[in-house]
C-alpha cells in the first residue's frame, strides 16, 4: 500500500473540487447559448410559449451559474491553502 501525505491528500481533494465546478461551467455556456435563441425566437414570432420557455430555463440558468461561483471561490481558495 502506498502512504498518502498531506500532498497527495490536497491533490485528491482539489481533483474533486475541479470535477465538480467543471459540470457548471459547462452547463451554462450551453444554457446561455439556448437561452439567447429562446428569446430571438420569441422577439420575432411573439409566440408566449417561447417566452415560458425563456423563463423556465432562465431560473435553471440562475442556480446553475451561482453553484459554478460558489465551486469556483472554493476552487479559488484551495489554490492558496494547498500549495
């Protein structure tokens, strides 16, 4: 078996962190993208059911870009208290 010391522990650690913030990043690009067409399509056809859709996804939008600040600041401060 291999000794795990303080260094290889923060390198774990900071592995997870990176897997999960690179989830809400991702998610967001993409939503922003979709989110951007939702409303073009909706400013020029005036049909409600894309303007719902635009509102629908703009909250799923929000909570994903705040758990992408919150995983980044914690990211963030693992830089400086790991190496």
């Amino acid at each position: 078996m291999f000794g795990l010391d303080a260094f290889h522990l923060a390198r774990i650690q900071f592995a997870f962190t990176v897997s999960f913030h690179i989830i809400f990043p991702a998610i967001t690009i993409g939503l922003a993208s979709y989110l951007a067409v939702l409303e073009g399509l909706w400013l020029k056809s005036k049909n409600p059911t894309w303007r719902s859709l635009y509102h629908f996804w703009s909250k799923i939008f929000a909570v994903n870009f705040g758990m992408g600040v919150v995983s980044g600041l914690v990211m963030a401060y693992q830089f400086g208290t790991n190496w």
